[in-house]
C-alpha cells in the first residue's frame, strides 16, 4: 500500500511539473517583417539576384545569336565544321546552364548571400528570444511563421511583439 502511494504521490508531482511549464509561441516571419534591416536584407538580396539575372540573359543573348548564325550559314559549312560548331554550341548552352545552377541552384549563390545577410539579424532575433526567456522563466519556444505543425495556438500565447519590443526598445 506504501508503494502505491508513493507512486500516486510521484505521478501527481510530475503531473504538476509538467502542467506547470511555461511556453510561448512566436512568428519570426512576423518579426522580420516589422524590423528595417530585414527590408535592406531583402533589397540587397534582390540586387544580387537581378545582377545575377542579367547576366545570365546576356550570356543567353549571345548563345541565341550564336545559333542563329549557325542557322543561316549550317548549308555552306563542311560536315566537319558544322560538328565542331554545333560542339562548340553545345558547350556555350552547357556553361549557361552550369552558370545559372551555380547561381540560383539549390545552396547555391543566391541561397548563400541570403544565409549569409540574414545571419546577423537572425542571431539578433535570436538574442532577444533569449533575454525574453530568461527574464520570465519560459520552458519553451514554438515558431508558428513556417510551423505545419502548430494547428491552433492561443493568441495570448504570441509573444512576437515582446520580441520586437527587446529589439526595439519601443
């Protein structure tokens, strides 16, 4: 009979240490859209890509008028040289599509000057969770911006805007 009281005991004990941890739950998509160095993130990010853009559409530019002069002089060229045109051809349309890859491939040029941007002002935000965690005991922290799995969640549990409030002072 003691043991099963002490087991009573003890589950009504975890139970209420369970039940009793605090938690919060905040959008980081929100957050960055309210903060100013998020937009000068996103505008330098887009410079990059349009820079990166126009340079890929040049380069396509120059393929496309390479074929066409293959077009119009294919019929005077010998079987040899339309081959090593073509292979050449072949090898311009390669590289382009190497370039565009390395630029906006999966991790590539555009993925990494995003990171490397965005770093800064995620650590920033990062910090500010922190100060608002330790100054009133929260257990845990649930992200909802990119969160499939938070169904349904207590606006009164958003604390976001305490977030923006230790980024801001405001």
């Amino acid at each position: 009979m003691k043991q099963l009281f002490a087991l009573a005991i003890g589950l009504l004990i975890t139970a209420a240490s369970v039940s009793a941890q605090k938690y919060i739950i905040i959008d980081t998509r929100y957050i960055f859209d309210k903060l100013p160095e998020y937009k000068q993130v996103q505008d330098a990010v887009n410079k990059a890509a349009a820079d990166w853009q126009k340079e890929i559409d040049d380069k396509q530019a120059i393929l496309d008028k390479a074929y066409d002069d293959y077009d119009s002089q294919q019929s005077m060229l010998s079987a040899e040289a339309r081959k090593k045109k073509e292979e050449d051809l072949f090898n311009k349309e390669k590289e382009l599509r190497d370039l565009q890859k390395k630029r906006f491939g999966f991790e590539g040029d555009l993925f990494k000057k995003r990171q490397e941007l965005m770093q800064p002002l995620q650590e920033k935000v990062n910090r500010a969770v922190q100060k608002l965690v330790i100054d009133n005991g929260y257990d845990l922290v649930l992200d909802k911006s990119e969160g499939k799995s938070i169904i349904f969640a207590d606006p009164k549990l958003d604390k976001s805007d305490a977030v923006l409030k230790v980024l801001t002072g405001k």
